[in-house]
C-alpha cells in the first residue's frame, strides 16, 4: 500500500514536471513566434494568423459532443475493468469523428475560397489566406482525431509522454516555418503547413500511445455503436453549447476587431493574448493532473475525498498561477519594450486587462471535471451560453459606440467571463457534490491577493530600475519567483500541504538516486 503511494505521488511529481516543461517550451516558442513572424510578414498579415486559428476553434463545434466526452466514458469503463465497453466508446468516437470532418471538408474549402467577402484580408495575401484558412482547419481536423487516441495517456495517468509529443510537435512546427522562410519564401501558406506538421505528431504520437498502453483498447468499425455514439452525444450537447459559450469568450474577440476595426488593430491586439494563451497553456497543463483524480473519486462516490482534493487543487492552481500572472502584469513595460519595440509599450493597459483576469478563469479549472464527471452539465452550458453571447454583444456594443476600440472587446470578456468563473462555477460546483457554496472562496481569494502582491511588487520595481533588457527582466523573475515560492511555503502552505510537498519530492530525489546507483 506505502509503495502504490509512493509511486502515485512519483508519478504525480513527474506528470507536474513534464507539464512544466511543456509550458516552458511553449512559451520559449510563442515569444520568439511573434516577434519573428512579425518581422516577416509585417503587422497587418501577421493578424490573420492568430484570426484563423481561433476560427478554427468554431469548426470544432459539430465534433465537441464526441470529444468532450470519450475521455470521461472509457476511463470510467476502464476503471470498472469493462475493456469490451471502453474499446467500444472508443471505436465509436473515433469513427464519429472522422465521418464528421469527412463531410465538414467540402464546405470548409467554399469557405477558403470566399475568405476576402467574410474577412478584412491584406490586399494581394488572398490566395496566401486561403491556403491558411483551409490548412489551419485541416490541422485542427488531424488533432481532433488524436484526440480519442490521447485517452490512454489519460487513464494511465501517463501524461508526461503526451507532453513529450507536444514538445516535440512545437520543436517540429518551428523547424519546418523557419526552413521555409528560408529556402523557399515568405508566406502565411507555410504557417498553415508548420501547424499541419504539429497536428501530424500529435496524431502518430497518440496511436503510439494506445499501442503500448492501453493494448486492450481496439479500434474497429465493428464496433461503432449508436447507442453508444447516443449516450456520448446526449451528455456531450450539452458540453457543445457550454463550448460555443467559452468560444464567444475566448475566440470571437479577433472576429469582432477584424471586422469593425481592420487587420492592423488585430495586429497590435494579438501579441498580447499570445500571453492568455501561455498561460491557459499553463493552466491546463497543471489542472489536467487532477482531472483522472476526480473521476476516481466520482466512480467511488467519495464526495467528501472529492471536495478536499478540488480544494487542495484550487489551492496549488492559484499558487502556481498567481507567479507568471503577477510578473507578466507588473512587467508589462519593460517587457514589451524588450519583446515587441518601444511602440508596443502604450499597451501596457491592455496586457492588465487581459492577462489579469486569468488568476480567476484558470484556478477555476479543476472544478470543470466535476460536472462533466457527475454528468450535471446542463446549468453550466446554459450559463456559459447566455455568457457568451453577452460577451459577443457587449464587445460589439463598447466599440462600435465608445471611443474604447480594442480595450471595449477586452473588458467585455472580463466583465462576462470573469464574472461567471468567480460566482457562478464555484457555487455550482459546491452545490452538487453537497458542500456549502462558500467552500472553495477561500482558495480564489488566495490567488487573486498573492496575484495583486506580486503585480504590485514588480510594477514598483520596473519603475525604479530600467528593466527593458533580457538579463535584468530573468534576473529581477528569478528573485521575485525565489521570495514567492518560499512567502508560500512558510505562510501559505498548512503543515499537512507541507508534508505532502516534501513528501513527493524527497521520495522521488531517492528514487532518482537509486536508479543512478543501479
């Protein structure tokens, strides 16, 4: 029993250690990306890129009730040790996928070719777009079918070799853009080809997977099953609609400025959700750890277990995220100037109002499971709909008829989002595993004070000291980081949470040793 613990917390450690990793990478990547690619293909071009791969969150929406739900059923189903009924989901969630982008085809290449009449596209890029638009979807085709394929690095708690695919995929997408812009041309079109590159890896990566890990799951035609395709769709539509309401959050702001404001203002609002999109990055690479936990827990009905590790999760969430939050904002200046040029530094604002927000909407994440795992995902959709459609409206609202422009789209999305993420889901949340909806406050509130701290703290330091330089900004990161980490341990941390942390990494330090020594 102590060595099954003993290798949970190992494997917990190494899956938070790989996650890490792949923030990192992803990061190293997105900074260097944007500025390069900007360089290149100049302002106005570069803003349909991160345009069109939003876009192709929205041709996701036909395939959401397969893939918001096959993980949730065939790790329930392996859990009963039921293979016959996983490998049946799992056949019948593929084969429903592919038959959907199959036909999704078609009109998603009338699209491309009407790209100039829907869009504000560069004049003379038109036919560059167009290869973008179509193979930006194709790619997001390819990474939906990896998705059913992925399930096995889920169940088997195994989520550092997902990482290792998507740092190699990041690795790969840079190696073909970099290779064509040099040896062939400057062109959007390449972009396209580095992401179909990234899905490709993601795609054999995950067939690999299942090979080795879940040699009991099977793919076959034989059997799809629609009453299985019925179940997975009767929970998964409603995750759809919740779905297109995260979508109006997070993906229609590029549409809305694209359309009523150009694709220059698109390109200055871009680099900036390039940090949102880090930090989701990060969020989910830390909450995705927890999401097997809670349909273990779920499958046990140990509610009272369940709310304790959400609590704890929250906790260790608002922990990690409130350090890259709090520096990214109290940065902000020094940090754009040394990223983008001095022009970038006026957007100072609009990286607050962007990027703080996300100590709410990412601390959140663990309790998403939740619902999902209960199958309680209606109230949650219908919330996240009427959200999102708020969100939609008001953006449109706050620039067509205020002098706000670019800000009116970001303070929408935090007036609506932020709004439901802070009172809506933990309350919900709370309710249906039976606790007082107060029970997870605490921890949000513990996030946004250490993010307020921190911001604070590095926003008097950037206006003491000149921090526009790469060896000053790591520099001033790794001291605040060094004084965070150990203000959490010894004032945040309880004993017992202490116990844990050094638990999990003391034995993992011997571990280590021991395989050296053998």
């Amino acid at each position: 029993m102590q060595s099954s613990t003993h290798e949970a917390k190992k494997r917990l450690l190494v899956n938070i250690g790989t996650n890490i990793l792949v923030v990192v990478v992803s990061a190293l990547v997105g900074v260097w990306l944007t500025p390069y690619l900007i360089r290149h293909l100049g302002l106005e071009l570069y803003g349909i890129i991160p345009l069109f791969l939003m876009i192709s969150h929205y041709s996701e929406l036909f395939t959401l009730t397969i893939r918001g739900t096959v993980s949730r059923f065939v790790a329930l189903s392996i859990g009963r040790n039921d293979f016959e009924k996983a490998s049946l989901y799992f056949s019948t969630a593929f084969f429903s996928l592919l038959t959907v982008y199959l036909l999704l085809l078609v009109p998603i290449i009338v699209i491309a070719i009407w790209l100039p009449k829907l869009f504000q596209i560069p004049v003379g890029c038109e036919s560059q777009a167009g290869n973008l638009f179509f193979l930006v979807i194709l790619s997001s085709f390819m990474i939906g079918l990896s998705s059913p394929f992925m399930v096995s690095t889920f169940v088997k708690h195994r989520f550092d070799l997902g990482n290792l695919a998507t740092i190699l995929s990041r690795v790969f997408q840079v190696a073909i853009l970099v290779l064509c812009f040099k040896f062939l041309s400057v062109s959007v079109t390449y972009f396209g080809l580095s992401r179909f590159g990234t899905a490709l890896v993601l795609l054999v990566s995950g067939i690999i997977f299942t090979r080795f890990l879940t040699p009991e799951l099977h793919l076959r035609l034989v059997l799809f099953e629609f009453k299985a395709f019925r179940e997975m769709a009767r929970m998964g539509g409603w995750i759809t609609l919740n779905e297109i309401g995260a979508l109006l959050y997070l993906s229609i702001d590029l549409v809305v400025i694209n359309i009523l404001l150009g694709p220059t203002q698109g390109g200055y609002y871009a680099p900036i959700t390039q940090w949102v999109v880090l930090l989701n990055i990060f969020g989910t690479a830390i909450s995705s750890v927890f999401a097997p936990i809670v349909y273990e827990y779920i499958a046990k009905e140990d509610l009272e277990t369940l709310a304790f590790q959400t609590q704890r999760a929250i906790k260790f969430m608002a922990m990690a995220m409130a350090l890259p939050i709090g520096l990214i904002c109290g940065l902000s200046e020094p940090l754009l100037e040394r990223w983008l040029g001095p022009a970038f530094i006026k957007l100072s604002p609009l990286m607050w109002l962007l990027v703080a927000p996300c100590i709410v909407n990412l601390v959140v994440r663990p309790m998403f499971r939740i619902p999902t795992g209960m199958n309680k995902v209606r109230l949650p959709a219908i919330v996240t709909l009427a959200g999102g459609v708020a969100n939609l409206f008001v953006s449109i609202l706050l620039v067509k008829y205020t002098s706000l422009g670019i800000y009116g789209v970001a303070l929408a999305t935090v007036f609506c989002l932020t709004g439901k993420n802070m009172i809506f889901t933990p309350i919900y949340t709370a309710l249906i595993i039976k606790k007082p909806s107060t029970t997870f406050f605490k921890q949000l509130v513990t996030g946004i004070a250490l993010t307020a701290i921190l911001s604070l703290g590095a926003w008097f330091l950037s206006n003491i000291y000149d921090l526009a330089t790469i060896p000053r900004l790591v520099t001033t990161c790794a001291l605040m980081a060094v004084v965070y980490c150990l203000l959490c341990y010894y004032l945040i941390l309880s004993k017992a949470e202490k116990e844990f942390v050094r638990s999990i990494i003391v034995g993992y330090i011997k571990k280590g040793n021991a395989d050296v020594r053998s």
